[in-house]
C-alpha cells in the first residue's frame, strides 16, 4: 500500500510519527508544500488549489490513499476532493469530541488558524457535541510558519504570548493544527495543570483500520517539497532516524 500523506509544511510529520508506530510494511509518500505556505492565510479557493496539485502530484507516483495532514487543507479542500477522485480520501479533525466528553462543562481553548476556526466544518462540528462546554478559540497565525523555519523556542515566545492573554480561564486545550504538536511537551512542562488533546493518534488509527495496514514489516518513506532546497529544521531532523527517507525530492 501507497498512502500519501500532504501538509503545508512540516506539521503532519507529527502526524506520520503516529501512524509509523501503529503499522508496518506500507510506502509512506510525504509532500510538504513550503512554496505555498502558509495555508491558514490564503483563500479556500487558494487552499483547495494547493490541494489537488499536491494530490495529483502524489497520484502520478502511485499513492492509493491520501491523508491531508493539516487541518486548514482538510476544511477547505477534503469534501470536494472526494467527490472528485475515487481515492480513498482523509483529513484531519480537531480532538474537540474527546476533551468534551472527559471534561463536561469546561470552557475548552482551541488553538487553530483562522481559517479552520471560521469554517463552517469546525462549527458545525461544535454544534453536534453534547454536554455544556464553552469554547475559546484562539487563532494563532504565523505559528505554524515559525516552526516550520526550525526556530521552535521562538514558535514557543510567539505561543505564550497568545496563551498570557487567557491564561487563567481555562484548564482545557485542543491543538487544531498539526503544526502545533511540535510544542506540545514544551506546554506540558510550562503549563503542567493544562489538559491537552490533539487529533493526531485518532487519525492514525482510523487511518490504519480503513485501509487494513498490517500491523508488522517495515515502513518506507519518500518526501517531496515544493520550493527550493534549504537546511532542514530541527522537528524534522528529529524524525529522521527513524524514518530513514529516501533522499528528498524537490519540486516545483
């Protein structure tokens, strides 16, 4: 099995880490779209654009499912595009369901781009929810593309200054973009009382049950990027052991 997995950048290889750990023996195809990025700024025309370039790049290489690990790509673009292809198609879902059923009544941040909190997918999916919690959302634009530079106690500076503002009403977070599980241990040591929910494990193991991903072997992995070549930051490095990836592809 080919899976293709696309973001705007370096977030969904937080996403890919998940997924390896749970299975085996599939080819993993990763395009990170660095010429296009940020995502959370542009159009949902612009963003849907991106998408099915990126898909039909991966498509040209074989991949037999797609995940689009970001989360602006899947409110824009995933609905559309699986009336468009016959590929089985996923995205990804803020964790907002289980913070509310482990913490009823609790006012829930939700820290997303701007893009994902306006769209109507993240609201409607806040009106289905039972209980009587209440919902901050805090749009952090310009976080994702600090860490894709690499500079992550800068993304933390830029975080916590977004966090000072609210800091004393709530005690419950949703990490809606996959950018931002990058800082995740970072906030769990700054902010040890915080609860803190991200989509990533439940997109990988609805990923790996729909497609029966076997559970042994060993994963491959190629990585394209869009743009030109530069030196990679250190969230990616991190991953490189043991994800041991073909030499990356640059593309246009």
């Amino acid at each position: 099995m080919k899976v293709g997995l696309i973001d705007s950048g370096w977030g969904g290889l937080s996403v890919l880490a998940t997924i390896w750990e749970l299975c085996g023996s599939t080819d993993f195809y990763y395009l990170a779209d660095l010429k296009n990025s940020p995502y959370g700024s542009k159009s949902k025309e612009e963003v849907l654009a991106f998408s099915i370039q990126a898909l039909k790049h991966l498509e040209k290489v074989g991949c037999d499912a797609f995940l689009f690990a970001c989360n602006t790509a899947t409110s824009s673009a995933v609905e559309h595009l699986r009336s468009e292809f016959s590929y089985p198609i996923f995205g990804m879902e803020p964790a907002v369901k289980p913070a509310v059923l482990e913490n009823p009544k609790e006012t829930i941040a939700v820290l997303a781009t701007e893009f994902t909190l306006r769209e109507d997918k993240f609201q409607n999916l806040i009106k289905q929810l039972p209980g009587e919690n209440s919902f901050l959302p805090i749009p952090c634009e310009g976080l994702a593309t600090r860490i894709d530079s690499g500079d992550l106690e800068a993304s933390w500076q830029f975080l916590e200054s977004h966090l000072n503002k609210f800091s004393s009403s709530f005690q419950v977070m949703v990490l809606g973009c996959t950018h931002y599980v990058f800082l995740k241990d970072r906030l769990k040591k700054e902010r040890p009382d915080l609860k803190i929910y991200d989509g990533n494990l439940g997109t990988a193991r609805n990923l790996i049950q729909s497609l029966s991903l076997p559970a042994i072997g060993k994963n491959r992995l190629q990585i394209y990027v869009t743009g030109k070549a530069y030196q990679f930051p250190s969230q990616v490095l991190q991953y490189w052991e043991r994800f041991q990836p073909s030499p990356l592809v640059f593309i246009q």
